[in-house]
C-alpha cells in the first residue's frame, strides 16, 4: 500500500516514519525547502537510532548465545539466538520515505492523486493552515480518494488568556496597549501589526529560520535585533528565557496544542505575569490522532496495528502524553550593518532565568515584581557584584577587536578562557601559543555552552560580528542560566561588562544606564586620574 502526508509538521513527520518503519510506502508533500531539510534531518535521526539499536540487538545475541552455550543448553542457545535475530531484524526497519517538495495548486494535487496510487491521504498540515485542508478535501473528493485529517488536540485553556478570533482582532488589541509584544504567531501575517504605533520599537518577533520568512518581515520595517529565526517546539526555560530577554509585556501565540509547545509557552508567561493573547483555531477540528491513523493504515496493510519506536517521543502527540521538549536553535543572520544595535563595552540586562522549571513561589513573587516594573526601571537597576575569576570557566565567542578586550580584562583577573571563533587577532593569538586562552578554531556551534574543554562556564560573553550568531549564544546561555554578555544587544545581556579603574587598594567598575559609551568612557578616565 502507499500512503501520501500532506504537511511539514511534526506529527506529519511521525507519521511518515511510524508507517515507512511498518514497511509501508509513504510519500510525505512540504511546501518549502526549510520542510524538506527538517524532514531530512529527522530521517537521518531515525537512521541514527536504527544502527545502534542493530548493535544493541547483535550485543544482545552474542552474549544470551555465549551464556546459554556455557551452561550446555545449547537448544536454548538456539532459540535465543533466533529470537535476538528477530529482534533486530524488527528494530532494523529503515525508516525512508519519499519526500516531494513545493506548494501545489488544487488541479496539481489532484494529477498527483490520479498518478499516485494511494491507499489514504493524510492531511497532516498545521490547524491555522485552513486554505491547504480546503485543497487537500477538495482534490481527495475529486479523485475518489480516502482523505484522513490528522487531528491536532487543543492546548489546556485558562481564565487567564485573552482570546481573540484572528490575527486582525490581535492587533486591535494590542492598538490600545503600551509595552513589549513577543510575537510568535509565524511571519504570513505580520502586516495588521505594522499599523501599531512605533511597532518597529515595541515588537519581538519568533519565526521559523527560512529566508522568505525573514525577508518579509524585514521588508515590513521590523528591526533585525527585534528577530529570532529558530524551530521549535520550545521547553519552558527556552521560552522564559525569551521573554525575559525581551522584556515582553505581551506573548502572542496561536494554540498550537501539546504537540506545538503551547502549554510550556504559556505557563512561561504566565509565571512570569506576562499576558498571553491566544489566536483561536479557525475551525473545531475533526479528525484521528496519531496512533489511530497509523493503525487504519497498518489495518488496511494487513500488519497487526502496532507502533514501531519512533526517533522523536511518540506520546507528545497524543492528548496526555508528555510535553516536547526544546528542539535545535537555528539563526539566519540579518546582516550585522542594518541592525540598529551598536556594539557597547557594557551591555543592559534583564533578569537571569530560572534552571527549574517549577519555582518556588517567592522567586515566582519576584518575576512578577520585575515583570509589572515600566522597562526604563529594569534598564537601571542593577546589583554590582564584585566576583572572584580565578580559575572560573569563561567562555568567549569571537577572536576581533571587542573579543579581544573582553578577553584581557577577564584574563587579568585569572578566568580560565576558552575562546571559540575561526580566526583570532594578533594580541589574542599570542595569548593562545602561549597558553594564557584555550582556543577552538571553528565557528560557534550549538552545545558549545557546556561542552567546552572548561566545561560549564560561570561566564559567556558573545563577541562576534554576526548578529545572529550573538543572539543564538545568548539565547542558550539564558536557558541555561549562565551569565551572558552580548555585544551588539542591550536587550539580550543577563549582566553588564563594565569599564574597570583600579590601582592597589581598589577596583571601581563604571556601566551605563541608558547605552551612553562615550561619557562611561569619559567618567573612567576620570575616575582612574583620581585613583592614580
């Protein structure tokens, strides 16, 4: 049998997999190239997870035999043996699928219907994506085929959301606001926002890492500093981390269910006394889960329906499974010369997030003291805490001219350093034939946070000339809950790096309030001539 999967989401991902496991031919349709590598991506995990649970199964096999013909049982060794065999020959199922890519008209689906031979039809396409399902129904009744809607559940609601019909209704509201927005409703829809006063300055957009996505919102006069460009779904600590680094009044979100990360979004923003404004559903859902699918589909084949292991937890698609959890963070940067940031010695910064995803209800209490403060206040107050660097873990990502600075002052106060970055300057690699740094020669990856030589720093400072590239080390610091200073964002720092005087009695470091570099600069110098 073969069975065609309309969306790139991650159940139709899955799905894919679950049946292509099975032994079914599946052909999985997504509508852009950014469908087709996550899907690529996620065939090569499964291939991942398929050979070592071939070795595990051989291992297996080779020490049951080896026991059994010890103790001279051989005729159990046989059967032991046989039953490894088939074990591994079950967990050996490759997981391939065809994947065609491209949006498709309605008389386009319908030729490939025609020509396809399909059993079923899944339409597995994200919920909002109401105009798709219209075509996909609509191309199954003409061509005769069994359309199957694959049914995303709802996220738990709450008294404490306010929602609105559609995207338009979302931004009528907001008209009548002041403060920080997170957007996080997709970049098709970002036009009614522009229609806001000083929306440039007041909103944080989430969107998917394809160039379309980032170009439209580009071309819409929304500030690249303002854009992060990654895949989810998101845990709740990379989604608190967000909003504290925005310094968001407002999360804007569509209830993209379990399945889509909703519930960890919104009890982010929740304990974080952010208000939630949810986009509802354009229509009640009707349809399968998951695993109903895949049993009609392995019914059909004549296989006794059953759930092969899938790379990704099967259960965060079923109504009381357990939530997803973070996926990889990807950046595209936005050119580092139209961002309006500028580079600062020290950077403003918002609160540090929290490791647990549970807290205590007096640091809950302090959350929601921070969050009801105007954004001028959280820009000003903070502690100046005075540490002992010698040998505590610092990792830098850069090798240029501000890199460089960061890295002599930490180095002399006795950091350990790990630098990360291609290419070094002269000063930096001087220090690093000498010993004084340790340098990874390559660009910042993602995990290097916690997999440096060092391991876990006490500090990160972000350093690099790519915009995106500082944004990403800061967003995963922050979820991390490790101090991080970035460069080129005000907004995305947990701590200041000050300008430092300091003779033999004392050490004075000096930060701005407000971003003015020039009098921190001037006020330095004249605090160094009367210490001197």
């Amino acid at each position: 049998m073969r069975v065609l999967i309309f969306g790139g989401t991650t159940e139709g991902r899955w799905l894919a997999e679950s049946l292509a496991r099975a032994g079914v031919a599946v052909t999985l349709s997504v509508a852009s190239e950014f469908g087709r590598q996550t899907a690529q991506s996620a065939q090569a995990a499964a291939a991942t997870q398929t050979t070592r649970a071939s070795q595990d199964a051989q291992a297996t096999r080779a020490a049951q035999t080896a026991q059994a013909t010890q103790e001279a049982q051989f005729a159990e060794a046989t059967q032991l043996a046989k039953t490894a065999q088939a074990v591994e020959t079950t967990q050996s199922a490759q997981a391939d699928y065809e994947i065609i890519t491209g949006p498709m008209t309605e008389p386009q689906m319908q030729q490939l219907l025609r020509d396809g031979g399909f059993t079923y039809v899944v339409d597995a396409t994200h919920p909002y994506a109401l105009s798709i399902t219209e075509h996909v129904r609509t191309a199954c009744a003409e061509t005769t085929q069994t359309y199957l809607r694959l049914k995303r559940p709802p996220g738990q609601s709450s008294t404490d959301l306010v929602n609105v019909p559609d995207i338009a209704a979302a931004a009528d509201w907001l008209k009548n606001t002041s403060g920080r927005v997170l957007l996080t409703t997709g970049a098709k829809q970002l036009e009614p926002f522009t229609q806001i006063a000083n929306y440039a300055e007041r909103f944080y957009l989430r969107i998917l890492p394809a160039i379309d996505s980032l170009t439209r919102a580009l071309e819409l006069g929304f500030r690249p500093a303002h854009i992060y460009c990654m895949q989810g779904p998101f845990d709740y600590q990379m989604n608190r981390a967000i909003l504290l680094t925005t310094q968001a009044k407002y999360l804007l979100t569509k209830d993209s269910g379990q399945i889509g990360g909703f519930e960890e979004k919104i009890q982010a923003a929740l304990d974080l006394g952010v208000q939630v404004i949810v986009v509802a559903r354009p229509l009640a859902e009707e349809g399968y889960s998951l695993e109903e699918i895949i049993d009609i589909c392995l019914a059909s084949a004549g296989e006794k329906p059953r759930l092969p292991e899938l790379s990704e937890p099967l259960t965060s698609a079923l109504p009381d499974g357990a939530t997803a959890s973070s996926q990889d963070v990807t950046s595209i940067a936005a050119t580092s010369q139209t961002a309006s940031s500028q580079p600062a010695d020290q950077a403003a910064a918002d609160q540090a997030t929290s490791s647990q995803a549970t807290v205590s209800s007096q640091a809950a209490a302090t959350d929601q003291a921070l969050a009801d403060q105007p954004a001028s206040s959280m820009q000003t107050r903070f502690f100046p805490l005075f540490s002992d660097l010698r040998g505590r873990s610092v990792l830098v990502v850069g090798g240029g001219r501000i890199a460089e600075r960061r890295v002599k002052v930490l180095s002399s106060f006795g950091a350990a350093i790990t630098l990360v970055s291609p290419s070094l300057s002269e000063a930096l690699q001087s220090m690093a034939k000498q010993g004084q740094i340790t340098w990874i020669t390559r660009e910042y990856q993602e995990g290097d946070i916690t997999n440096t030589p060092n391991h876990r720093p006490f500090l990160v400072v972000a350093a690099t000339s790519q915009r995106a590239v500082n944004q990403q080390v800061g967003v995963e610091a922050r979820a991390l809950d490790i101090l991080v200073s970035v460069a080129d964002s005000r907004d995305e720092c947990t701590f200041y790096f000050p300008a430092i005087a300091e003779n033999q009695s004392y050490i004075a470091g000096l930060v701005s309030t407000d971003g003015n570099h020039r009098a921190v600069k001037q006020t330095i110098q004249q605090i160094r001539e009367v210490m001197n």
